[in-house]
C-alpha cells in the first residue's frame, strides 16, 4: 500500500512535493534547500539561498515584472510593473553600446564571482524593458533594452560564445567555453524571438536563427537514456528541470516545427512518463532515491502502526482464540 501510494503521488506531484518542502522549510527554519522568493519592504522580490542570506536576483526580478505586466495588460494596477522595471533600469551597468543587468553574490558552482551577469536574465530583462518602453512611449528606455541585445553579441558583454560565425551560444553563466545550461538558452531563444516579434529588428532575429542552429547540433549531447541533462558539464537534470525541457521544447515547436526539437520533446515526454521506480533505475540520482525512500518507508511505518492498534482494539472472536 505504502509503495503504491508514494509511486502514485512522486509520479504526477514530485516537483510540487520538492516546491512544498522549500516552503515549509523557509517558514519553519529560515533557510531553504535550494532557494526560495521572498519580499523587501518594498515589494522588490529576493531570493532566500541555504546559507540564509538573500539577494536580489536580476532573473526573478524580470519575471516578477513579466507578471505584473500581464495584470496591467487585463486592467490591473501597473504600478508594480513600474517599480520592478525601474528597479532593472537602475541596476544595469551601461556603456555606449552594452547594458547588462548584474549579480552581486558569487555562485561558486558556476565559478561566478561579483559582479556577473547571465543571458538568462539579460533576455527577460531585455522583454520587459521593451513593454515598459512601449507604454511609456519612451525612445531612451527602447535605447536601453537595444544595447543589452546587443551586449549578448560574442564579444560584447560576455554573455555570448560563438561556435561559429553562424552558431552561438548564449551562457546563462559566462566562462571561456560554456558549461552549455539548455534550459537557459532555450529561454534565452524564445525572448529573442519575442524581441523580433515586437520591433521587427532583423539582428534579433539573426541572433535567435544562429542560437537555434546550436542547439539543434547540441541536443543529442544532452540526452542520457530518454532524460536530460541539465548542462554539458555532466549535471543530470531534476524532475522539474527534464519538465521545464519538455515545456521549452513545446513552446520552440509553437514558434517553428522541427523535427529534431520535436524528436527530443516526443522522446523525454514518453520518458518521463514511465513509472518513477523504472526511472530511478534507468536515470539515478541519489537525492531523488532517498526522498522517495525516506516518504516510503514513513508511510510504511504509519500504515503498520495504524493497523497494528486498529487490531488491538478488535473484539476477540471466541472461536479464533
């Protein structure tokens, strides 16, 4: 009973589980496995890490103001989208031709030291800065989010490796030769193309044409028997992060079918369908098989003391004694 119910919920709500104990953590202990997003008093979001420190994080900021945009967008208040994306103006480090949102904490797992700055979060601030230029009507604002496509050129900011001189990647963390983070560059693809839909700017969509070109050569070197890897340093990717592949994949497939994306998606979706035992034989990842063995065996020991008192409690039957 206790396998077949704990298989069940690790089947369709793992990465909802994983969300929940983050929550629960950060309320009880202050701190968090991962990370967790918390609120300054003026409503700007930052990240709680385990070390329980909190920074503000270029990427979660931008997102906020993604939501906020889309509130304003169906009559809501836009006062916080103005708050969030005057807070990305006031911190992107500008030149004559660069702007670039920035980290100031290091990252050591990805060798970042203060300050940095990633694709990832150069992409999503780049989109919302388009929309608050647009509302506002405001040439210098537009200006601002044309230098910071322009700083994911190679060569510009650090934020982009050319393979090729038609192929380029965008790091989501800069380093001489990229650790290749696929969910990041996905991401980064579908802003540009974003970007390329709102202004009609031919290097945008020369930018997004050369980034889908390496991915494609790139995404059989992340697949490892049906799941994925989370980079090609030989990070093995979570649940949630093989799903946030999965999602990446299909919204590519909106934006133009082909049929390497469309075999990768079609491939890790049957995947990560399987039942979670198969997969945890197939794709080992410790942290995963000793979650799903510390619920198992606690719901085994609740069952087997629940049903041991229920016995206890039985009327004894004359005939059986």
């Amino acid at each position: 009973m206790a396998l077949l119910f704990v298989s069940a919920i690790w089947q369709f709500g793992e990465a909802d589980i994983y969300r929940g104990i983050e929550k629960i953590r950060s309320k009880l202990l202050g701190s968090s496995f991962n990370q967790i997003t918390v609120y300054d008093e003026d409503g700007i979001p930052m990240q709680l890490y385990p070390n329980k420190e909190r920074h503000y994080n270029p990427l979660f900021v931008a997102r906020e103001a993604q939501r906020a945009n889309l509130q304003r967008l169906s009559g809501e208040d836009r006062q916080d989208f103005v708050k969030l994306t005057d807070w990305l103006l006031f911190n992107m480090a500008q030149t004559d031709s660069t702007a670039v949102v920035q980290y100031y904490f290091p990252y050591p797992k990805y060798n970042q030291e203060v300050p940095w700055s990633s694709a990832l979060a150069q992409a999503v601030s780049i989109s919302v800065l388009l929309e608050r230029a647009a509302m506002d009507r405001d040439l210098e604002i537009y200006a601002t989010a044309r230098r910071g496509l322009h700083s994911l050129l190679p060569g510009k900011a650090g934020l982009g490796y050319a393979i090729s001189d038609s192929s380029y990647w965008y790091m989501e963390y800069p380093a001489d030769q990229p650790y290749y983070v696929l969910n990041g560059m996905l991401s980064v693809l579908q802003h540009l193309h974003y970007y390329h839909d709102l202004t009609r700017d031919p290097l945008a969509l020369e930018m997004y044409e050369k980034g889908l070109r390496a991915v494609k050569a790139k995404l059989p070197d992340y697949d490892y028997h049906g799941y994925s890897y989370y980079d090609l340093a030989g990070s093995k990717a979570g649940r949630h992060y093989h799903q946030l592949h999965i999602r990446l994949l299909n919204q590519m497939l909106e934006i133009e079918d082909d049929p390497i994306l469309r075999h990768y998606r079609d491939r890790w979706q049957k995947h990560d369908s399987y039942p979670v035992l198969w997969q945890m034989i197939f794709n080992p990842r410790p942290k995963r098989i000793t979650a799903f063995t510390l619920a198992f065996i606690s719901l085994w020991l609740l069952i087997s003391l629940t049903l041991a008192w229920s016995a206890r409690r039985a009327p004894s039957d004359p005939e059986d004694s």
